[in-house]
C-alpha cells in the first residue's frame, strides 16, 4: 500500500528542465505542474475532514441535550438512527478520509515534491555557464536549491492543505453555531475580524525577515563550505583564526535576522493569547447570560464553549503555521532568484550534432571579453589546420587558456565564429561539442569518487579493462595500485578525496591524462597538460602523449616552452592578439617576443612579466 502512493508521482521527470518563471506563483506552478492531482485530492479531502470535525461538535451539543431532557425509556428508539450514522462518522468514514490524507501528503507528495524542485532545478543549473559558478559559492547555490525545494513544497502544502482546512473549519463552526444561536457567534465573528488583523499586522513583517534570513543563510553556508573546500590553502597560510573571523560575520548577520523573527514572534504569541482569552471570556459571558434568561439550549451552549477551547489551541498552531509559510516563501523566493536566472550560453533549437571527420578549426575574426570589461581576444584569426598540432605562447593574461574557453564554448564570443570543419559551434550542442574535444588543464580536479569513476569519466561506457590500459598509459596504474582511502577500499575502488585532494599534483595530473586517453576525441587541448610532473615521470610519459596525439588536431598551452618546441608551429599572443606565428626554428632567429621569452627561460619556464595581469 505504501509503495503504490509512493509511486503515484514520479520524481524524476525526464523531460528536459527549462528556465523557471521569476514570479513566486508561476515558480511554485512550475515545479507544481506534474503533482497537481495529487494535491488537489489533498485540498479536497481535507475540506471534507474539516466539516466532518465540525458535524462531531454538533453531535457534542445533542449528547448534552440528550442528557439534559431526554426520555430514558425511548432514547433508543428515537436516536439509534443518528447514534449509528455518528458512529460510523466516527469510526469508519473520518479514520478513512484521515489515512488516504496522510498517504497522500507524507508518501506522495512529502518526499517526492521538493525531490521533482531537486532534480529539475540542479539539472537546469548544471547548464548554467561558468561565469554564473564563478559569481557564487558552491556552497551557497546548493543550499538555495534545498532550501527552493523546501520551500515551495511547503508554501504550496500550507495553503492547500491548512489554509483550506482552516477556512472550511472556520467557517463550518460559524454556521453550526449560528444556527444553534446568533449571539453565541457574535464572540467568534469578533474574535476572527481581530484574529485576522493580527495577521495582517505580523505576518508581513515575518515575511520580509524571512527573506533576509534566506539569504543570509545562504551566506552563512557558503563561507563556510568555502573554507572546508579550499582548507588546505587555509592551513597553509596559518589563516584558521581569519576564516573563524569571517564565518563569524557572515553568522552576525544570519542572527541579526533571527533576534527579529523572534520579537515579531513574541509579539505574536501575546497577542494572540490576549485574543483566545477575550474569546474563551465572552463566550462564557453571553453562555451564562442567555442561560440565565433561558434563550439558549443548553447544546448551543456546550458547542460555543467546546469550539472555542478548540479554536484556543487550534489558533497558535494556525498562526504559527501561517508565520512557516511566510519563511517558506521567503525561502521559495531566495532561491527563485538564483535557479531562475536565465542561461547566457544555450543551444538553438535547431542545435545538431558536431562531426568532426577531419579536425579543422578556424577562428575567424574573433572578439571576446569577460563582464563586458576591455577585450581579451581582439580581432583574432587562426586557422589550425587538419591533425596539425600548434602550441599557443604567451604571457600571462595573453588570453592563452580564453581561446581554449571560447573554443568549449563555456563561454560565448562578442563577436565572430568558430568553426569546426566548416561548422560554427553555435549551431551545435554544446555536449556534443565538447565531447569532440579532450582537455587536460593545468588545474585538475578530480570528482570524489573511486579512481576508476574519474578514469571513466571520459568514456563512461569504457570496460575495466578500457580504463587500466589508459591508466597505463598515463603512467599511473602503479601507484594507483597502491592507493587506499579511509573506508578500506583499494586501487581503482579507492576514492580520491574532494577535488582528488588525497593525491598529489603530479598522481591528479596523471589520472587527468588517462581520462583524455580513454576519450580519444579527435581534437585534444593541452592547457600545461604536464606541468604538475617531475621531470622523471614527464619524460615517462611524454611517448604516450605524442601517441595520444597522433592523428589529432592539437592546441597546447605551455609555459614551459622545451615541451611544446616540437609542434609544428607556434603562435605568440599577447594582449587577445597574434603577433607571431611559425616553427619554433623560425621564431627563435627573429628578435620578437617568442625569441625573447626562449632567452629569458630557466629550466624551461618562462620568467614571467610580473606586471601581467592574470585574465585567464
């Protein structure tokens, strides 16, 4: 039984995510769209527990009016019609509409909601471009999708799930006891107009607070993950007592919105008890006063008092649940502002496959900057031809490792194209483009997951096998074999550690160029492929690079300009444009940059301009 409510919605829906609306109720529709029937059957069936709730008041009043005036001797006789249509109410039809509720709201909806906001949300930002991640903490756009997810669930849940009980009890207990005796109801009628000022009063204040405290939580963990992710830097410089300095402030501002929640709840709270005591008081007054003049049945009177020692319990818990749903929706809204933003790079709808059966690629007249902030690539032209092999060089900033950016198309050009064998990128899927592409870059970070997961990485379907033989090809596979994490799992199974920081530079590196092995796509890009080797183990596998590029169209990014001097042809860059290009024996008889960067070398690196700004 629980398993088929549990399956009545499916949480991973797998139509493609699209841009979600930036308006509260169309977000919360959004993700809504697949559950609506299951919340709508949670709307109704609570309306019905409601009035049913209410119907077993009215029977309260006949049991003291029964106790009061009725004949022993025909009570039976009289009442067993109602006695039994109570006592079915009571035992058979409330407890049935009660678990078809419950299963509803906890195994359908509860778990399976804010997963559908979950699932949907993390794959639309998966497509996000990389200047969205790189204007955020990690952390932070984690927490805004739980707390997106929690949130709208909730708001959507509270005002059709409690709203609507509260409305339809409300007002079922306004009619029962209205028709019992007006005067009785008069008491209640006070009691909501001032019940429902109340909320006006408080209500918006918890929601604007709510909004602040979203955020500032969102704050609050991503500081936080931001100094457990980089923790290695941090021990480094000595800087514990800085990072508890600024996980401190961003706490001060997260309890600076929590010291008003509090006081508006406090408010609340009093309020409302001066509110059900001046009910629970008038009640019994006009109870007393009508029985005294005997314009009341004593029913009339025993279901005033009994509702309204219901209502007393029952208002702090709507109050409170109606303060939730004003955080919830200041949850729902934080994080709408972040998951709703629109994708800068996305494909056309007419986006085909890339086929690459040759490997060419031209960049043809291409501008780009970053922020709309002074020109990283000006103007540029290059044509690499088929299976040819160049190395970019350059100083820092030259905009080396942006061309390799623009041609992945994580970012999208000002001005221009790019095209592969006649193709422009734009016209392609960007997953289908990058896959023709293998990219081993000077910053590798390896997912924290087994050795053999980031291996595979590159090819996904690749058998064991598939992955050793890259692994040995790489000059990894003996270290590998000795690696093992804190679980107890070894070699290939061993987990690498978030960012692959349980392994050195040099083994991350390794694992990197293992992954591209297994790839095999026909364009390779080569951003300091090697710079986190000794010389000893580059040497090793420099064969197993040339073979890796044998037959490929390649672009190698070096500093260290004795590993891409082979190539067949260099091209110097300096601020976004080309000022040199041909073979290394060329360049190194002129007087230009290439050739004052080959004289200035040490060891092989180039002595960098220290004044150079770091745009890539």
């Amino acid at each position: 039984m629980f398993t088929w409510f549990e399956n009545l919605i499916e949480p991973f829906p797998v139509e493609e995510p699209e841009q979600p609306p930036k308006t509260l109720l169309a977000f919360c529709w959004h993700y809504s769209k697949g559950i609506w029937p299951a919340l709508l059957a949670v709307s109704l069936l609570v309306t019905i527990i409601a009035i049913l709730e209410v119907m077993l008041f009215g029977f309260l009043g006949n049991i003291v009016e029964w106790l009061s005036t009725a004949d022993r001797a025909t009570f039976l006789e009289k009442e067993t019609g109602t006695l039994i249509f109570m006592t079915v109410t009571m035992l058979v039809v409330l407890p049935f509409f009660a678990i078809i509720w419950s299963m509803l709201a906890h195994q359908t909806i509860f778990g399976n909601y804010p997963m559908i906001i979950r699932w949907q949300a993390h794959r639309y930002l998966l497509g996000q471009s990389m200047r969205f991640y790189q204007d955020e903490f990690a952390g932070r756009i984690a927490t805004k999708v739980m707390q997106a997810a929690l949130g709208v669930r909730e708001t959507v849940m509270k005002i059709m799930d409690v709203f609507i009980y509260v409305v339809a009890y409300f007002l079922g207990s306004l009619v029962l006891i209205a028709s019992l005796d007006p005067w009785l109801a008069l008491p209640f009628v006070v009691w909501l107009s001032l019940y429902v000022l109340a909320l006006r009063i408080f209500l918006p204040q918890m929601r604007d607070i709510s909004k602040q405290q979203a955020n500032a939580r969102s704050l609050m963990t991503g500081r936080i993950v931001d100094s457990y992710t980089n923790i290695s830097t941090v021990k480094l410089f000595a800087h514990a007592g800085h990072e508890t300095v600024y996980a401190k402030e961003s706490m001060e501002g997260f309890l600076d919105t929590v010291h008003p929640q509090m006081r508006i709840s406090t408010k609340m709270d009093i309020s409302l008890t001066i509110l059900n005591k001046f009910l629970m008081f008038s009640v019994g007054a006009i109870a007393i006063m009508l029985w005294l003049q005997e314009e009341s049945p004593i029913a009339a009177v025993a279901v005033a008092i009994a509702i309204a020692t219901r209502l007393n319990g029952m208002s702090h818990w709507i109050m409170w649940e109606m303060a939730g749903l004003f955080e919830n929706i200041g949850m729902a809204i934080d994080g709408m502002n972040t998951i709703a933003r629109p994708r800068e790079v996305t494909d056309t709808q007419k986006a085909k496959p890339l086929v690459v059966p040759k490997g060419e690629i031209l960049f043809d007249k291409v501008n780009f900057h970053y922020d709309k902030v002074g020109a990283v690539i000006e103007d540029l032209t290059l044509k690499v031809k088929p299976g040819e092999k160049i190395g970019l060089v350059g100083r820092s900033g030259a905009g080396k490792t942006t061309m390799m950016n623009i041609l992945l198309r994580l970012y999208d050009i000002t001005d221009g194209e790019i095209r592969i064998d006649g193709t422009n990128i734009t016209e392609v899927g960007q997953d289908s483009l990058r896959s023709q592409i293998g990219v081993v870059t000077q910053d590798t970070s390896l997912l924290h997951r087994s050795v053999r997961d980031n291996i595979a990485y590159g090819r996904q379907t690749a058998s064991d096998e598939d992955v050793i033989k890259a692994a040995k090809r790489a000059n990894a596979h003996e270290f590998i074999l000795e690696l093992e994490d804190a679980e107890g799992r070894k070699g290939y199974e061993a987990h690498v550690g978030e960012r692959g920081v349980k392994l050195s530079g040099g083994q991350r590196q390794r694992i990197a160029i293992a992954r591209v092995f297994l790839k095999d796509a026909p364009i390779l890009v080569l951003d300091e492929a090697t710079s986190a080797l000794d010389s000893v183990v580059e040497a090793a596998i420099q064969d197993n690079l040339l073979a890796l590029m044998d037959g490929k169209t390649v672009i190698a990014i070096a500093h260290r300009l004795s590993t891409i001097a082979a190539l067949d042809r260099l091209i110097v860059l300096e601020m976004g444009k080309i000022i040199e290009d041909g073979t290394h024996e060329e360049l190194i008889t002129g007087n230009g940059l290439y050739a004052q960067l080959w004289k200035r070398q040490s060891g092989g690196f180039i002595d960098q301009d220290k004044k150079a700004t770091a745009a890539e």
